[in-house]
C-alpha cells in the first residue's frame, strides 16, 4: 500500500465525523422547512413525522400576511446596512492606526480594547439605555445602530490583517505626496478585502439577528425589526409553530445568500487574520 493510500485512509475518520457533524447542524434546518409545511396540530404528533404529510406551502404566505412584514425586512435591512458599513469605517481605521503607528501606550490601549470583549452586554445595557434616552435617539434607528459599531472584535481582525501589509507600500506612498487618509482609503483598504468582507458578512450577520437592542429601544410597531417581529406568533395561550418556522425561514434568504456569495472570502479572511500578532 503507498504513502498516499496509507494517508487517505488514515482520514477517513476525520471525513466520517465532519459529514456527521454536517448533517447534525443541517437537522434543525430541514426540520424547520419540514414544520413551516405542517399544520400546527401534525408538528407534535407521536410519533413525529420528519417530512409533512401534506406539504402546505400557504403557511408561507400567511405568515407574511399576518403583519407587516415588509416594513420588518426594510427596517431590518436598515439597521443591519447602516450598522455594517459604520462598523467596517471605524474598525478598520481603527485597526490601521493599531497596525501601522507606533505611539506611547499602544499595546496597552490595545490590551484594554480587547478587554472590553470581556464585558457581558448585561453590564452595560442600562447606561447606554440611559445614555440614548437623555440624548432623544430612543425609538430610532440610530438607537440600535451606535451600541453595534464599537466592536473591538472587528478592529483585532482588521489590525491583525493589516499587519501583513508591507509598510515600504505606506513609505513609498509618503514620497509621492499621498495624505495618510489617500494611503489607508485607496492603498490599504484594497488590499484587505477578504477581512473586510469576513468583517462586514459577521457583522451583518449579528445585526439582522439581533433582539435584545430593538426590543429594548424600539417601542413603536413600525421600527420593529424581524426579530422582534416573530415574537408576534406567541400568544397567550398556544404558539402558532407552522407560522413561526416559515417566518423564521423568509428571515433567513437574506443571510444565506450572502455568505454563499462571499464565503470565499470569510475563509481567507479569518484564515489571514492569525498569520501575524
């Protein structure tokens, strides 16, 4: 048997526990389809049925229906957009200055940034409640949007990348005449593109999620989000299961799509974000 028969065969377990772990996190999902296509009744038969009996493709139309949920996905989409694009400006000068400037007290600064990831969200949830309502943003956009930006995660990632850059790019720059904003906006940015699509997808992806913050500073029905939106199919006494599966599947196209678009760049980027510390 050659070296390489010896190899392959030597990861076949790996190959067998990976495709078993696939299908263990793709259950929740098929069976999620699987409800939003059941009455509410057949979902808690027994015993359970996977696969619907009589596949109902109208608990998706009527879970649309049952509130305005056009208004949920553009606010949704609002918040997440504005929230990934300020968060992608401020992180990744943020991480360019961390990378590429040497002043007094910066690794410290640096530590005490990372140590802010330590903090539980329960900590500080009152004082910025308290903070967004003596400046009058409660009930808005923006309310939700600026406790998001500040994420000390995104600037590790974005410094650790840039610390790859050369710096001579940066120097070579300086002698043409560039500004320091020219050299990071058509220099350094270009070339981090994987950590800032990994950057913006993981961003995105926690704001369209998101709960606790709109529900917390949002109080009127039309700024709801998607999330706090499927909240609605809890009624006092029952849940409407079929209903909540399909809105919780339509809340999800958005997402899925685009990390198959960029999941190529997701890879690489966290991938590139530990080569240099």
């Amino acid at each position: 048997m050659s070296n390489r028969s010896r190899a392959m065969l030597k990861r076949i377990p790996l190959y067998a526990f990976l495709i078993l772990g696939s299908i263990g996190m793709l259950v929740p999902f098929v069976w999620m389809i699987s409800s939003a296509l059941k009455p509410n009744n057949e979902i808690f038969t027994s015993p359970p049925t996977f696969l619907p009996k009589d596949a109902n493709w109208g608990n998706f139309i009527a879970a649309w229906n049952s509130g305005d949920f056009t208004q949920y996905f553009i606010n949704t989409s609002i918040i997440s957009v504005l929230t990934t694009v300020i968060t992608l400006f401020i992180c990744s000068l943020a991480g360019y200055t961390f990378a590429k400037f040497n002043f007094m007290g910066k690794k410290l600064l640096f530590l005490l940034f990372l140590g802010t990831m330590m903090i539980p969200m329960q900590v500080i949830m009152i004082p910025i409640f308290l903070m967004m309502s003596k400046i009058g943003l409660l009930n808005s956009y923006w309310s939700v949007i600026l406790p998001l930006v500040a994420n000390a995660y995104g600037v590790f990632l974005m410094r650790q990348f840039m610390s790859t850059i050369p710096t001579e790019l940066m120097e070579a720059a300086r002698i043409d005449g560039c500004s320091e904003f020219r050299i990071f906006w058509q220099i350094i940015l270009p070339l981090t593109k994987p950590a800032l699509v990994t950057l913006g997808i993981l961003t995105f992806l926690g704001a369209w999620n998101e709960f606790l913050w709109p529900l917390i500073m949002l109080d009127s029905p039309d700024m709801m989000t998607l999330q706090v939106a499927l909240t609605q199919f809890q009624g006092q006494y029952e849940v409407k299961w079929n209903l909540l599966m399909a809105a919780s599947a339509l809340s999800m196209i958005p997402i899925a799509l685009i990390f198959i678009v960029f999941q190529r760049y997701l890879v690489e980027g966290i991938a590139s974000s530990g080569v240099k510390g």
